[in-house]
C-alpha cells in the first residue's frame, strides 16, 4: 500500500502562527520550493517565517500545517494529489507549462512519500533553515506509543499517579482539613 503525508491538527494553532493555515486531512509535501529563492529569511514576513522553519504545504489549500501524519494512500489518490499539485504550480508558481508542472508535482509527492516510510498514523514535524545559501530541510517521526494491555481509550498510556507502599517510615503528624479550607470565607 502506497503512503502518503496529511495534515493534521492537534489544536488550533496553525491558524494563528500561518497566513493561511490548511485543512486537516489535506495530503501535503514539503512545501520547501514555495521558499527556493529565498536568501533572506528575515526579509519574510513573521508567519511566512514560521512557515519556512516548520510548514507542511496542504496541497487543496495552499495553506501550512506544523504536523503531518503518515496515511495510506491509493494509487488514485497520489494521482489525484500530483494533478492537484501540478495546476497550483501552474496557475499561482508560473510553471511554464502543464507538463513542466505536472513533472514538478511528480517529483513533490514522491518526495512526500519517501517521508511515509513508517507506519500509519506515525506523526511527521519538519524543521528547515537557511544555511550557508542552502535550503535545508530535516524531518522527525513521533510514534503512538503502544497502550497497555486491558486498558480503555482513556487511560490506554500513562498513569497520572503512581502509589508507592513505604516501609519503616515515621508519618507525617501534620494533617490538613480540606474540608476546613473550603468554608473558609473569602472578601
């Protein structure tokens, strides 16, 4: 099965840190060629910055998402997304031409989905600068952790307590009345 990146929102920031942030659930690529001729990333506005150091490009919207999750993709759907891809280049990047585009998309998608070497639902974060001249892009994975055996969806990954039996411990003389402190009155 071919795989593919899409985007993915944990929280509503993306909205906030982009111009134009992307829908979650769009198939995305690196969007590094948006900032090709980019020598000066001071001279960017401060969202496309952020966009620069840490955007996924959501392919239907044009728009950036700080995380990408690693989805299986058919084989019409990474045709649907090249073809999506190639009239944006063609249309608001000034490819010359539909063929030009269309090889452009090509190599965009592939690349995307050299990143989905891992297993689905694995979350991709993409971190780029400008170094001696030089786009550099470097790509990190955060896996689901495995639940525990038994567990219920809520409570699948972690304990938020831990109880320890102590042994051979004086107790504690001081006592608190939690009940005492609530009917305290407040001015």
């Amino acid at each position: 099965m071919l795989k593919l990146p899409r985007t993915i929102r944990l929280d509503p920031s993306d909205d906030f840190v982009f111009e134009r942030a992307a829908g979650p659930g769009e198939w995305a690529v690196s969007g590094a060629f948006v900032f090709g001729d980019c020598d000066d990333p001071t001279a960017l506005g401060q969202k496309q910055r952020v966009a620069l150091r840490s955007g996924f490009l959501g392919i239907e919207s044009l728009g950036w998402s700080t995380l990408a999750v690693v989805t299986e993709a058919t084989e019409a759907e990474m045709q649907d997304a090249v073809d999506r891809l190639a009239t944006h280049l063609l249309v608001q990047f000034g490819a010359p031409d539909l063929s030009a585009a269309l090889i452009a998309a090509e190599e965009e998608v592939a690349f995307a989905a050299s990143l989905c070497d891992h297993s689905p639902q694995t979350l991709l974060a993409v971190q780029r600068s400008i170094e001696n001249g030089e786009l550099r892009e470097r790509f990190r994975t955060l896996k689901p952790r495995q639940s525990a055996p038994g567990a219920d969806r809520l409570h699948a990954y972690t304990r938020p307590f831990t109880f320890l039996e102590i042994e051979d411990e004086e107790v504690s003389a001081d006592q608190v009345d939690l009940v005492g402190l609530m009917k305290t009155h407040r001015t």
